[in-house]
C-alpha cells in the first residue's frame, strides 16, 4: 500500500482505482457546493470535484512539494491549493464549506481530536463531511507489523468511536473492498496512459453489486469510510481492466517467481533429507547418552541412600556430643563459681592480713618507744638484778644441801 499517488510518474493501477474510489464516494454530494479537500495531495481528487460540478474547491496538504505539483498538472478556476496542517486549519473560515472530503488522514494525525474540531468549525451547520480511514490490520496483521508513516493502527470500532465523539452520530459507515467481476470497455479507453491522463479524461462507468453470499467481514477490508449529515449514501466503484499490457508482464514475473520457488522447495526438500538423516543420528546418540544417564542416575541414587545414611549416623552422634557439650558447659559454669567464691575468700583473707600487718607495725612502733623509755631501761636492769639474785640463792641453796 502506498501512502501517495504520483501522478507524474506510470501509477500502479490497483493503487490508482483505491485512490480513485474513495474520491467517488464525494461525487454525488459536490455538485454546486463549496468544498474542503483535506490531504488533497497532488491534487487529482480536488481536480475532479471541480469537475463533477463543485463552485469552489480547496484542496490544503502539508506537503510543499505536492502543493506544488498539484498547481502544475491539476489547475482550475474555482481550485485553490495551500499548504496546511490538517489539525490547524488556521488559513480557512469558521462555518464556510458545504461539504468536507478527507481520505486517509486519520491515521497520520497525532491528536485526531484537534483535527476533527477543526473541520467541525470551518463546516457549515449541515454539512456533509467524507472521512475515510485504512484498515491497518488488513495489511499488517500483527501487532508488531505495522506502517513506518502512521501514528497507529485502527479496528472499525476505533474509527468510528473516535470519530462519533466530536461530529456525532448522525452518520453512514461503508467499508472498501476489492471487487471481482466483470467490465465492458471501449477499446479506445485502452489508449489511456498511466498518468494524470485517467484523471483529464475520467468518463463515468456502471456498476451493478452482485451479492456473494458470504456477507461483510469488516477485519477484511482495506479501509472504512464515514458519512456524515448525508441525505442518502450511494455506493461506487472504480475499477481497472486486467487486460492492459503490463499484465501479461506481471503474469509472467509472477510465474518466474514461481518457478523460483518451486526450485527452492526443491532444494529446501533435498536439505531436509539429509538433515533428517543427521537427526535420526543425532537421535540414536540422544538415546545412547539417556541410557547412560539413565544407569549413572541410578548408581547415583544408590550413593545418595548410602550417603544419607550416613549422614543420619553423624547428625545422632553430633547430637550425642551436643548433649556432652551442654554438660560439660554446666560444670565449666559451676567452675567458675567456685573459682568466684575462692577469690572473695582470698579477697577477705588478703584484707584481714592487710589489717594484722597495720596492728604489727603499730605494735612494733609502740614497742620501739617502749625500748627507749628509762621505764624500760630501769625493767632492764632490775630483770638482770633478779636473774643474779637467782643464780646466788641456786648456789646457797645447793650448798646447804651438801
């Protein structure tokens, strides 16, 4: 899916008929009005409202260089082409247009409800307004695919809540989808080039919709449209012949690419051969290594039985020298007291002899001065006095015995 339509370069055909449909939508609303083309990119869709019958139509883009291109190849009399911000639309007037057409904006609007304020005011009163917007999810299914150049992905439920909140519900929902069928073309309509040409000489076609049976799958679609305050809602179609030259071209790049294909199969096939032979190998070894792993699980619990065993053993004997442990604890503790109780009796006997030195120092000092006194000196001689006295009565005595 492309984001825009190059007019000046060969477009792709199926791309040009989506473009082109959605445009179709506005074509029965346009006659005699004045109308806003948002995102009017190189202008084609402003050239043909002017040419369906509009009195004025403004085609705004923020796209200089579409601008630009736009004024080259798609000019008119009651055209005008601006560069503008779709969500400020600040170079346009409050309540001006009749109707409003903005084709895949929606999803490369940042805050869709500026955008959506902003066409509410410069649309008149009973205005219709056309809103289409791509149905993402069709093209990249998903959440981690998604378009480099859109703001988000949006479900139809999405769309429609956002755009019901600001222009109201008084609203026509069709979806876009591919068609298969049939066309009667003129054979000079073939000579038509793949350029701004479809647009200059764009003719009206007839359709008819043939039912089916298999109804509307909205997730399927390429993209939804929205209109609002429309008195009756007609359904369009664009579409392209198969029959143009470039067909064959792409008929024949599709069968190469086939053949292409076919040819990697091939060989994808071949390959996958001889990697399931490598896995049939590969397995046998697989097997071979869980039987190994198998006997070693085995002797391996057989160990871990033997080891718990044992690890039994040493947590009763641990528990055993716990016990001894906690005995031996308790009479280190009454140790100890003792060891207390013999210290305070040494304490208590260190004092009492401290005591009995002090009372012999003093005695000591007192008899010192005893020594010195004459009281002292005078005891002294008379004990020597009496112990001669003693010695002579000894002797008389003896000799009176003899």
């Amino acid at each position: 899916m492309i984001e825009r339509l190059d007019m000046e370069e060969k477009y792709d055909a199926t791309e040009a008929a989506i473009y082109m449909n959605r445009y179709g939508m506005a074509r029965n609303y346009c006659k005699g009005k004045v109308v806003l083309d948002i995102s009017c990119g190189e202008g084609y869709g402003s050239f043909l409202l002017s040419k369906w019958g509009a009195k004025e139509v403004v085609g705004i883009d923020i796209s200089e260089e579409a601008i630009k291109k736009a004024k080259k190849n798609f000019k008119a009399k009651n055209v005008k082409y601006l560069v503008q911000d779709a969500s400020n639309l600040k170079k346009l007037d409050d309540n001006y247009f009749d109707l409003v057409v903005s084709f895949e904006t929606f999803e490369h609007i940042k805050n869709c409800d500026d955008y959506l304020r902003e066409i509410k005011r410069v649309s008149k009163k009973d205005a219709t307004i056309v809103i289409s917007c791509p149905n993402d999810y069709y093209y990249y299914a998903t959440d981690e695919q998604f378009n480099p150049y859109h703001m988000r992905k949006y479900t139809f439920e999405d769309f429609k809540k956002q755009a019901e909140n600001i222009l109201g519900n008084n609203v026509t929902y069709l979806i876009g989808t591919e068609l298969m069928g049939f066309i009667n073309t003129l054979i000079e309509s073939n000579t038509v080039k793949q350029n701004k040409d479809m647009v200059l000489n764009e003719d009206s076609i007839y359709c008819a919709k043939i039912n089916n049976g298999k109804g509307q799958d909205l997730t399927k679609c390429n993209y939804y449209i929205g209109v609002w305050n429309a008195k009756k809602v007609d359904e369009n179609c664009v579409v392209y012949s198969h029959m143009y030259p470039e067909w064959d071209t792409t008929i024949n790049k599709y069968k190469n690419e086939a053949e292409t294909l076919r040819n990697e199969i091939e060989s994808i096939k071949g390959n996958y051969e001889i990697e399931k032979d490598k896995l049939k190998t590969r397995n046998l070894s697989l097997s071979m290594q869980k039987e190994e792993i198998s006997k070693f699980s085995e002797k391996t619990y057989d160990n871990l039985n033997e080891a718990n065993e044992e690890l039994v053993a040493i947590r009763k004997e641990f528990a055993g020298k716990l016990q001894e442990l906690a005995i031996v604890r308790q009479e280190l503790d009454n140790t100890k007291q003792e060891l207390a109780n013999v210290k305070q009796e040494f304490d208590n006997t260190k004092e009492k002899l401290i005591n009995a030195n002090n009372e012999l120092f003093s005695s000591n000092e007192e008899l010192e001065m005893i020594k010195k006194s004459r009281s002292y000196k005078l005891a002294r001689k008379v004990s020597k006095a009496v112990k001669i006295v003693r010695r002579k009565w000894k002797r008389i005595i003896v000799k009176n015995q003899e």
